[in-house]
C-alpha cells in the first residue's frame, strides 16, 4: 500500500485541517514542506499547477483541496469517521460554510495591519512583501472576495455566538460526536490563535475556545519527513489506482477522454489540464503526464471546482 504524503507548509490553515484529520484518523504520513508561495516547480510537477494548499499524495494520484482529501482519508479509514451516520449531509454542509464564511472573516483579521506586523516582524521586508502580494492575487478571478476589516469585525461576534449556541445543544462537538464539520471550522481559528492580535477573536468565547483545545488534542498523527523530490520519484514509479465504478451523466454534456481544465470557483483559480478521466457526484479526476512524474491521477472534488474545454 502506498503512504500517504501531504504536502503542506507549517503556516498554512488549511494544511492545518489536514494534519488534524490524520491525527484524529490515527494515521502514519510523510511530510514534505512546499513554499508558501509561487514559484513550486516540485508540486507543479505533481498537480500541473494547482494554487492551493495542501495536497495529498498516495503513490501516482494527487488529491487536490481539504474537502476530497477528508474523502480520501476516510477511505483509508473509515472509523472514527469524519461523516457520522445519519449527519451525513448536516456535517459537510457545516463544513463548508466553516471553510467560506467563517474562514473569509478569519483571513480579513489575519490580515488587518497590526496582525501582519506581529505575523512578519521577523521575516525580511521583502520576503513578506511577496507574501502580501503573492495573496492579492489569490483572489483574482474568483468569485470570494476580501471583507473589508470593519464588517469581519463586526459580524464576527454573529458566528461564534452561533458557534458557541451549537456547542451548548451538542456538547463537546459540533454534532455531539467529532465530525468533518469540527475540523473544517477549527483549522479557522488556529489562524486566529497564531498572535496576540487575533487570539482574543478565539478566547474571547470560552465554550468555542475549549472545543477548539478538544480539537487540537487530536494531535497530528505521526509524521515523518521526505523530500519533494522523492515524492515525485514515488509518483514516476508508481501506477494510478483503479478508477471508481460510479455510474454518472455530466448535466454539462462533458465525456471521458476530453481535454478539460479543472479549477477552483473561489480564490486561487489557476486551471489545471489534463484528459478527462472520471467525472462523479462528488470527484473528478484527470489524467496528466508529466517529464518529472509522469503519469498522475489528479483528483478535485466537483463541489467549489468547475470544468473547462481545451
């Protein structure tokens, strides 16, 4: 069986959601740490040019975006499950809002001035200038946009009232027991916590606050570290898994075998091109070749992605 690899970088939150998953999951993974921003010549070689982070690896298929890796490694390990029985609809719809709303707020305070200070005061001027600029453009062509710093504010207190009135009727998780939902909004506020500024935004609601310290109990699981490149030699000696056997009509008219690109809707919509492969319910998949890695699978979950012709 091939390892799991995520590629990830320390800071990013929603590497966070993922290290919290495998935690929660119990699982053995390898870590190979990306640049937080462009250029990522490894991963490109790997995804053919997806912006986000993280992304999973399991030998020559490549999972893209935190949602269908959730997916993925539920099907390593179905228990504990992040999907509980019967909530299954309640918990990914919670999961994402928290991964849209409660997370756009949380970027806006992020990225207020007085937290970018304390954030970068030890980081060279022009390596955070970078970072500033690489993220503006994160949001070009998507359909999110940055809030304004005064309306995250003010609404914030809205939904960790929600939040906290959740927690209140449930007890120690969002939906009684841990779920999707939990890691979805968690990884949010770790953002929050990572300075003085912003941790007040988390501990200012002290059932929300010892939930999220429920979370973070989880831990990460156990890590061990590997090199990009190894990781695409794991990729270039390996062979995709079988494809799903699910039965599906594109309401697009889009077949297997076409020449598409595959991106996010939101922010960080850089297509990725590839031959049409699967096209299911709840994942797409596309076939790349690649000098370095050669053949890859490359998964998307269909919700917050759209396909292109090319």
């Amino acid at each position: 069986m091939s390892a799991l690899i995520l590629h990830h970088y320390p800071t990013s939150p929603f590497a966070e959601k993922a290290r919290l998953m495998l935690g929660f999951k119990g699982l053995s993974w390898r870590s190979v740490v990306i640049p937080s921003i462009l250029p990522k010549p490894d991963l490109t070689a790997l995804t053919g040019g997806y912006r986000k982070t993280p992304v999973l690896q399991v030998g020559a298929d490549i999972y893209c975006d935190s949602a269908l890796i959730a997916r993925r490694l539920e099907a390593e390990k179905s228990s504990p499950s992040f999907y509980p029985e019967g909530q299954e609809f309640t918990s990914a719809g919670l999961a994402s809002w928290a991964d849209s709303v409660l997370f756009l707020h949380a970027v806006s305070l992020v990225f207020q001035p007085a937290s970018l200070a304390v954030r970068f005061a030890k980081v060279p001027p022009d390596a955070a200038k970078a970072f500033v600029a690489d993220r503006s453009a994160f949001f070009e062509g998507g359909s999110a946009t940055r809030l304004p710093l005064e309306l995250a504010q003010h609404q914030w207190p809205t939904l960790m009232s929600r939040l906290q009135t959740q927690l209140e009727r449930n007890g120690d998780f969002l939906l009684g027991v841990p779920s999707i939902a939990d890691f979805s909004a968690a990884h949010t506020l770790w953002f929050l916590k990572q300075t003085p500024v912003t941790a007040p935004y988390v501990d200012d609601y002290p059932a929300v606050l010892a939930w999220y310290q429920r979370l973070s109990g989880f831990g990460h699981g156990a890590a061990s570290e590997q090199s990009s490149t190894e990781a695409i030699e794991i990729a270039r000696n390996a062979t995709p898994a079988p494809l799903p056997g699910e039965a599906f009509s594109d309401p697009n008219g889009f077949a297997l075998g076409e020449r598409v690109g595959v991106s996010a809707v939101d922010y960080g919509v850089d297509p990725v091109e590839g031959e049409l492969l699967f096209n299911g319910r709840e994942e797409i998949i596309l076939r790349r070749e690649d000098p370095r890695a050669g053949i890859v699978h490359v998964h998307f979950p269909r919700y917050g992605f759209r396909l292109d012709k090319r």
